[in-house]
C-alpha cells in the first residue's frame, strides 16, 4: 500500500512537472483538438489473492463430529483464511481519448479498458488467526469434492494524462512521445466462484448435504491508477496519424465482499458474507493507435 502511494505521488509529480513545463515553455505555431483511439493486447503480472469470512464451523473433512467449533470440546475456528496465486492469459485492451495539443505537449482525457481470463493456483488456506488447520482422525474418509474458479479481470479506467511529443526528432512523419497519467480504475473480478460436496465413501448414505457451501459472485472496487506511456505516431496525412502505444498501469489493491448462496452459517446469520483482496495487478498493454487533428 504504502510503495503503491509512493508511485502515485511519482505520477502526480510529473504530471504537474508536465504541465509547468508545457506552459512555462509552449510556442504557438502548433496547437488543436484531437481524438484518437487504440485497440491491442494485455499482459497482467504480479496478481494474488486473498480471502477470508468468519466461518466458525468444523466440517466433516476435519471433525468426526462437525459443527460449529464453539460447541466442540478443544476446537477454536476464529474464521478461514485463504490464497491463490492467479495467473492472467493474454487479453485484450481498447481506448478513445480527446485531447489538444500545445506544440511538443499535449492534455488528454482517455478512457480505457483492459480485459484478461484468470487461472487460479492454491496456494494455501489457514484459520483467520493464522493457524494451521486441524489434523483430521485417521479414520476419516470424508472428501470435500471442492472446486474454486474465477472467470476474468475487467478494468475500465479514466485518465488525465500528459504527453511531450519529441517532434522532428528522427522524420518530419514520425513523433515519438512520452507520457505520464493518473485517473481510477473501475474494477470487476467476474465469477468468483467456490463450492463444496462433502461425501463420506465409508458411508455413502452420510447426509452431509448441510455442511456443503457455494458462492458465485462478481466482485467490484474504484481505486486510483497511475500511467506510464511511450509510443510513436506516424502521420499518414496532415491530419490522420497511425501508431503503436505503449502502457504500464499501476493500481491500488482491489477489495469487495459478498454473500454466499449456500453457507451452513446461514442459519445463524443469512446475508454470511467472504472477503477478497486482489493485490494490485500490474498491467502492460501494446496498442496500435489512429489519431485525428482538427484545425485549431
């Protein structure tokens, strides 16, 4: 959280850096309105999941006898706590931005989303308090049959940005540029999904129906994002431009809660809800780009 608000404080610095600098030095024999937009592909790294509730059952796969562990003679469940490791397959990126040009900066408002599948890797599952769970007995044979799956990582973002353009630097045609933004990202993690079928193979008649669970959810959350941009612009015409961006996105963690379909702790309390904590994706995006300037 903390290094994540150092970046932030970095991107804001050289927007304002960007922005003085581009009206300290602005000449003007270039300026005008633009639109453009971009579509290509999505890298997502360094993404983990945390979740948790307050689940005070002991499940059959544990207890010879299960119930909630407050009634069980030497047993304390505080709540579960559990983490994958998700893996992000390619994806897919678009944006539209308006903007103006003040000759070598521009001033831009885009909006953006990016969308990639997810692959979920156990990693571990502990007591809210950090324990280990409990051993089960050696004549226990129950299984849990339990299946965890999320669908996908959608971000809709909304950005300022600041760009300098590098302008006949290599071609009269060609302008690379730099760029620096800083919005919020809507965020939506799409079918977070758990369930359980407990079954005792010893004693197939075993009603365990009570103690299964499933959840379903989509889960969403608005946090700050930070952008770095390169890229390079080809002028197809004196007022249509063609080329290939660049964007490393940083975002804060994403964070929602939900309620269960199915919970043995709705009993006690109907709308049980988990937790889930996506630590802060960082996102990689190649676009290729069509820009249109109007006369000023």
């Amino acid at each position: 959280m903390i290094l994540f608000r150092g970046k932030v404080f970095t991107v804001g610095a050289l927007l304002m850096v960007f922005v003085l600098s581009g009206e300290a030095g602005a000449e003007p024999q270039r300026s005008g309105w633009y639109v453009g937009g971009g579509i290509g592909g999505n890298w997502v790294r360094d993404m983990e999941e945390t979740g948790w509730n307050r689940d005070t059952y002991c499940y059959p796969g544990v207890c010879d006898e299960p119930g909630l562990s407050q009634d069980i003679e030497g047993i304390s469940i505080p709540g579960y706590r559990w983490n994958y490791d998700l893996d992000l397959d390619l994806g897919s990126a678009f944006e539209i931005s308006i903007g103006r040009t003040f000759n070598r900066w521009r001033l831009e408002i885009s909006a953006a989303q990016r969308k990639n599948n997810i692959n979920q890797k156990f990693t571990s599952i502990t007591y809210l308090d950090g324990r280990a769970g409990y051993r089960p007995s050696t004549t226990n044979r129950v299984v849990s049959n339990s299946m965890s799956r999320i669908d996908d990582l959608t971000t809709r973002t909304l950005s300022f940005n600041v760009y300098y353009d590098f302008l006949d630097v290599f071609h009269p045609r060609i302008t690379p540029y730099l760029g620096v933004g800083l919005g919020v990202v809507f965020g939506e993690v799409s079918g977070v999904h758990y369930s359980t079928n407990y079954k005792d193979p010893a004693n197939p008649s075993r009603d365990l129906a009570f103690y299964n669970s499933y959840k379903d959810a989509d889960m969403h959350d608005t946090v700050v994002v930070g952008n770095f941009y390169a890229g390079t612009d080809y002028h197809l015409t004196e007022k249509i431009l063609a080329g290939v961006k660049l964007t490393y996105s940083i975002m804060d963690d994403l964070e929602a809660e939900a309620g269960y379909r199915k919970h043995p702790f709705n009993e006690q309390n109907p709308d049980f809800r988990f937790h889930e904590r996506f630590s802060g994706p960082h996102q990689y995006s190649v676009m290729f780009t069509m820009k249109y300037l109007f006369a000023d």
